[in-house]
C-alpha cells in the first residue's frame, strides 16, 4: 500500500471544499450547467440517463480495506447500495444526488480517496497490472512508476486542458495483464543489457470508433527520464492534437496522421532539446516515493501446506483453485482472483455487504489488501495457502467463488443503455443471458480461455474490438442490434478483432455467441488450443459460416 | 457547445420534454402548466415542430431546475395514456431493464 503524504492530503482535502462550493454555486444559480459542467467532469460526475453518476479512481488497482469499506459505505449512504467497478480501475455509482456529492468525496477523502481527473480531457487514472508487486518474474514493482506518474500528471497545468481525455498504462511482466497496447501511452517495465530499469513506450493505443494497437515510439527509456520523455510526448500531442473535431483529437489520430516515425523523431527532438531539466530524476525521489510503500511481513511457509493437502480431496475446492488462485512470488502464498460474475449477475458490480466482507476477509488473510482488474474482477494478493480452504468457504457465502475467471462467462461489459447516456443498446442483459448459457463450469472448462467484450456503443467502454469475441451494441431503426467480432485479445500480442458479418438482433445475440462457441470446439486442434489462437490459424471464415448459415 | 435551440427541431409524431431534475438528476418531464414532473403521465405533449421549439426553450430557460432538455419521442394510447416512444425513453422511465439481485 503506498501511504499519502501531507501534501496529497492537503490537495485531496482542498478539491472537496473547492468542489463543495462549486455545487452549491451551482444549486443556488449561481453557475450555469455551462459553466459547471466542465467542473463536475473534472470531479468525475457525470449525468446519466437517470441520475449522476460518480466515478471514483483506483490508482493503480490497489485499495486498502479501510478504503473499500469506505467505498462501502458510500453505495449505502448516498447511492443504492451498490458500485460498478470499470475497465479502467475506478469504481463508478450510479445513483448520487449532487447535492449529496461533496459530502461523498470529504467522506473518501478521509481514507486518501478522490475523484480528480477521472474525467475531463486530462491525463486519466494511472492503470497498471493487479498483481504488482506480486507477480513472480516481474521486473520490479511497477506501482512506484504509476505513482510518480500519478503525481507528476495529477493538476499539471500543461495536462489539464488536452486535446482529448489521455490514459496511461504500466506493465512489468512479460505477460501483459495491463492491456497496455490500447492505452495512449504503454509503459513496459524491462533491463537493457547493462541491467538498467527502463521503459519500452509505446503510444497511440486507443478503441473507441477508431481503434488502434498502440506502437513502439522508443524501445529503452531510462527510468531517470520516464517523466521527461513522457512530458515530451504530451508536449508534442498538445501542439499538433486537433481540437477542431472531438472524433480526431486522441493521440491515436495525431499518432496515425503523422506515422509513427515522423510522431516520434517529433518527441525525440522535443525531448533532446528539453535536456537535463528538473525532470530528470535523481533517485532519491524515486526512493522517497517506495519508501512509501508498504509490503507484507511474509512468514516462512511451505509450497504445500496440508490444509491444502486435504482441501484438494474437495472437487469444488479444486475446481475454484485451478481457475482462481495464481502463483505468487512468495512460496506458500497466493493471488486469489474474486470474480464479480456471477451467473445472471452484472458483470463487475459489487454490493456493499460485500464490499464489507471482502474488506474483512482481506484483513484476515491478505494483509488488508485488495486490487481491482481492468477485467472487473477483485483480487487477494497475499493469501496463505494454508488459507485457501477457509477463504474459498467465505467467498462462496457472499457470491464471490464462481470458479470463472478468465472462462466464457467472465465477461466484460460496459453499464450500457440501462445507464448510459451515450449508449445505443443494452450490454448488461447480454452478458447476464449469456452467463446463464454458460452456467456450466465444467463446459466452460472445456471451453478454455474465452474472453467476451460487450460494448454498448462505439466509445467502446466494455472493451470489445479486443475480446476474443467483442460485442458491439448499434441501433438501427429503433432496434438494438450487435456487431460481432472475434479474433481481439488485450494482452502483449493485443489485436483488434475482425467482424464477422452483418449485426444480429437483441433475440439472437447468445445464439450466435454459442454457434461461434461450438464452431469453435469443432474446429480447434486439440483441447488445448485457446479460441484466439483457432482464430487465428483459420480466419473468420469458418465462423461466419457457421453462424449465418441458418440466419 | 450547440445550444438544442439552436439545432433543426424535426418530430414525426407525438413529442415531448424530458430532462434531469439538477439536484439529484432525476428524470423530469415538462409539464402544460410550465413546470416539472417526474411522472411521464404529466409530460405536456406536443404536435408541431413550432409547438416543440416552444416547449423546449421554456424547458432550456430553467437552467436551475433541469439538465440537458431535450425533445423526445412518445407513443398515446387509446384512452390518452402516455408511453415512452423509444427504449431509451422506456427505460428513463421505467428503470433499468436488469435484475440486480446479486448474491450477498
């Protein structure tokens, strides 16, 4: 956990009163919706097509349970009892009065929570990977680097007012579980050949209704100089980015126009001519800043503890181990996965008595740490194997062990028409038929690795030009009808999926998601080759095949 | 931005106003008698497009009441009941569509 100092709290504290001035400016008429909008924004409120909506960042994935108890407590004092937790690691409510909303924020201030920049055209919530710090063959924790980022963007006065909203994502394993490469800029934590930390920088990443992979602009860039290579690309993107036209203003248009090599001898020399400059860091911050992190007081365990030993004798234990709990770097410890997908349920929602329960399970057996995944799922990062069993028992009293992570129904999806204003057709409803498709958890074993992306429109929320089978929501004469694709993936080989013919209806939507499915099983090599790499090898072709034939 | 008065004002049948109440974002109807409701029975219905300008620029004009006016489609049943004209209506009315009954 990284512990805020002074500063942060002095700065967190102020934003609350300055934007509990601006509400009740604004309910009292003395501002505009014109010109408290931006403000608002700026705060993460947005308005939606039934009430406010409060987003609220993660940084980097990591609560403390204090915190989600706080988070807690605000879905049950001021919304309705429940929080969305989003691809991008922020937790979003839906129900928020605004006159109840500085009241809210002084509230999650007191546990070094806020709710700055998580809209707006500025510099987003830094994302990295849920398993930082934790990870075995992660290069080192890349926490600290998305603090100093966090830091370094938080109200910098050249990042306020972009072009576009601008988000930056940090891995340091090889496998990406960041999704770095649809970020505006990618950070890939390596050692160049002299066993330096630096940064391979990837940029103009991006989905929405342009989607782009993001590309390699330097392969090395000294950690000493993250904050002055990265000040360099936003300089250039706040020169060149256009304004003129809100569908060309992310950094993947300007990336796109210009070409990767004209875009990035443009940062270089704005970098070169930037020089030692009070961004280059000197290590002592770089220490300062992981100093203020704090790690478990690991015990000395063994691999195989005999609880676990016993517990195994338990096919349901067994089966929510094998999907559920990863390796950790520790020996005798595990990353326990929480999936917030339920069969039938809204993927990534959280109740507040779960909230609760997940806060005290975290004090008692992972140092009262959480973390929050792009994929909408909760994870422990330092559970005791020798607790698995009794943790499994209590997960599964609060609906928190469907063995599904990373299978056909761990699906992610934006909130969609049931909540948003931009969106053009529901997303919810589809991911909660097609959990109830594939309710069986030995099929979906079967099944393999299968990521569905639902998007309930093109700004592309829930992700879905990347999952192995994305599901676009678009409404044609007052009708919802879904785009499907298949063929994406999010992590270090990411791809954008490839449509596979003309959108289908609301009613017909999991019927076609189980003929991809079973056209899929047909036609893989063997039981282990995942659906993107079947993809892969054979087109779309077979699957177009398969799914229009009858339709 | 580009004020909704500003904009082409087209309906091709039975309309109305609807907005957000701005101190906790409810959905709120314009009314016949110059006000707000949060039931759609009470939205005041309009015909022509010159009606709709109308009621859109009394409904824009309180800003310190509503959020975000704009003219909707709705559907008038037999007997005069009023209905959402479009499923995003439907459901700014009616409430999510989805079952939120996680287990806890």
């Amino acid at each position: 956990m990284y512990a805020y100092d002074e500063l942060d709290r002095t700065l967190i504290n102020e934003r609350v009163e300055e934007f509990r001035d601006q509400v009740r400016r604004r309910l009292s008429g003395e501002l505009t919706e014109d010109e408290f909008k931006m403000l608002r924004l700026q705060n993460g409120v947005y308005l939606q097509l039934h009430a406010y909506m409060f987003r609220i960042a993660i940084p980097y994935g990591t609560l403390s349970s204090k915190q989600l108890r706080r988070l807690a407590h605000v879905a049950r004092r001021y919304d309705r009892g429940y929080g969305h937790f989003t691809t991008r690691q922020n937790i979003q409510f839906n129900w928020i009065k605004l006159a109840e909303l500085p009241d809210a924020l002084a509230d999650l201030a007191e546990v070094g929570i806020h709710s700055m920049q998580t809209s707006g055209n500025n510099t987003r919530n830094v994302t990295s990977d849920q398993w930082a710090g934790v990870a075995p063959g992660e290069i080192e924790d890349p926490r600290i680097w998305s603090e100093l980022l966090r830091q370094f963007t938080t109200l910098h006065p050249e990042f306020s007012f972009l072009p576009r909203k601008f988000k930056f994502a940090i891995t340091a394993c090889a496998h990406d579980r960041a999704a770095i490469k649809i970020h505006d800029i990618g950070l890939r934590l390596h050692k160049n050949a002299q066993g330096e930390t630096g940064f391979e920088v990837l940029v103009g990443g991006g989905l929405g209704r342009t989607p782009f992979i993001a590309k390699t602009i330097k392969p090395f860039v000294h950690g000493r100089d993250l904050l002055s290579y990265v000040e360099a690309i936003l300089r250039v993107y706040n020169q060149y980015g256009r304004r003129d036209n809100i569908y060309k203003a992310r950094i993947k248009i300007l990336v796109h126009e210009l070409g990767i090599e004209k875009f990035a001898s443009e940062v270089e020399g704005e970098w070169r001519a930037m020089g030692d400059s009070a961004l280059t860091l000197d290590d002592t911050v770089i220490e300062e800043i992981r100093s203020r992190f704090s790690y478990p007081r690991y015990e000395k365990l063994p691999h195989m503890p005999e609880e676990l030993r016993l517990a195994a004798r338990d096919p349901l234990f067994e089966r929510w181990r094998r999907n559920s709990v990863s390796t950790h770097k520790m020996q005798g410890y595990a990353i326990v996965t929480l999936s917030l997908k339920p069969v039938g349920g809204p993927p990534g929602d959280a109740s507040a008595d779960q909230m609760d329960a997940i806060a005290e399970l975290a004090d008692k057996y992972s140092f009262g740490e959480i973390r929050v995944g792009h994929e909408q799922n909760l994870a422990l990062p330092h559970v005791a194997k020798r607790d698995l069993p009794a943790l499994w028992k209590a997960l599964d009293k609060i609906g928190l062990a469907t063995p599904n992570v990373n299978l056909v129904s761990d699906i992610i999806a934006c909130p969609g028409l049931d909540y948003c204003s931009l969106a053009n057709a529901r997303s919810i409803p589809i991911a909660q038929e097609l959990t109830r498709r594939f309710a069986n958890h030995d099929t979906a074993g079967l099944i393999g690795r299968l990521h569905i992306n639902i998007s309930g429109c093109i700004n592309a929320c829930g992700h879905h030009h990347v999952g192995h089978i994305g599901i676009l929501g678009v409404e044609k004469n007052g009708e919802e009808f879904y785009q499907i694709t298949i063929g994406g993936r999010a992590d270090e080989n990411a791809e954008l999926g490839a449509l596979i013919g003309p959108a289908v209806p609301y009613r017909e939507v999991a019927d076609v998601v189980e003929d991809i499915v079973e056209a899929y099983l047909a036609l893989r090599e063997r039981p282990d080759e995942l659906f993107v790499d079947t993809v892969k090898r054979l087109g779309v072709e077979p699957f177009r095949e398969r799914v229009y034939a009858t339709r | 931005m580009t004020s909704p008065l500003e904009q082409k004002i087209r309906i091709t049948g039975p309309s109305m106003v609807t907005a957000n109440r701005t101190f906790d974002g409810a959905v709120i109807y314009r009314t016949a008698s110059k006000g707000w409701s949060t039931s759609l029975s009470d939205a005041a219905v309009v015909r022509t497009a010159e009606q709709a300008r109308s009621l859109l620029a009394e409904s824009v004009a309180d800003d310190l009441g509503a959020v975000g006016a704009y003219i909707a489609p709705v559907e008038i049943r037999d007997g005069g009941e009023i209905n959402p004209g479009n499923l995003r209506e439907y459901i700014r009315s009616r409430g999510i569509t989805i079952d939120l009954s996680v287990p806890a």
